[in-house]
C-alpha cells in the first residue's frame, strides 16, 4: 500500500501498551531498587564485611558454626557465602530465629556487591 491510500485509514495499533508502573511493588511497599538503596545507605555507601555484615554474626552464632566455618572470618564467610544465605534466607540459620528481613537483604546486597570486606 502506498502512503496515499493510508490516508484516510484508522492507525492500526502493533500491540498492547504495558501501564506505568509505581516504583512500589504493592501498595505502600519499596521496589527492590528503593530497598537496595536504602541497604547501601544514604550516601551510596557499599555494604562491607567488616561494617555491616561481620556485626550480624553473634558470638553465639561463631560458636554454633564453627564445625563448618568461622563466622567471625571474612575470608570464611566470602567462601561460603552462598551456602549462608540460603540457610539465613530458609531461617534454618542462626538456629535460635531467623534473622530480620533486612538484615538478609543486607547479606545478599553484599554478595550482590561482590562482597567486599
């Protein structure tokens, strides 16, 4: 068809438009990129090992640990990172109750990161 007999003719749409999307997942809810943020700090701050993640870790927790790894050793939990998260992340570890949701994300963050210590 050629430009002239267009003319005249309805638009014929290609596919559906997807709606706008509120940078909430629900109602009253962070997006994931909101909760990163907040994770990282105010300033952008990278999540570290010896400043946000190593504090999380309770004597108790190093003890009840340490038959499979040193909670207390960066170069343990980086090794072991994915393993740890998956048990934090179940709420299988530490035994005594699962950590708080942002303190998981906050681990994850740092994997994410590339986990420096």
């Amino acid at each position: 068809m050629t430009a002239h007999a267009l003319a005249g003719q309805p638009l014929r749409r290609l596919g559906r438009r997807q709606p706008l999307r509120h940078p909430r997942t629900r109602q009253g809810e962070p997006s994931e990129r909101e909760r990163r943020e907040r994770l990282e700090g105010a300033h952008g701050r990278r999540v570290r090992y010896e400043q946000d993640i190593r504090p999380l870790f309770r004597d108790r927790d190093i003890h009840s640990m340490s038959f499979a790894f040193d909670l207390s050793s960066y170069d343990d939990v980086r090794a072991n990172a994915e393993a740890i998260y998956e048990r934090l992340a179940a709420g299988s570890m530490p035994c005594d109750g699962r950590w708080p949701a942002e303190d998981v994300e906050r681990f994850r963050t740092w994997i994410d990161n590339g986990s420096p210590p």
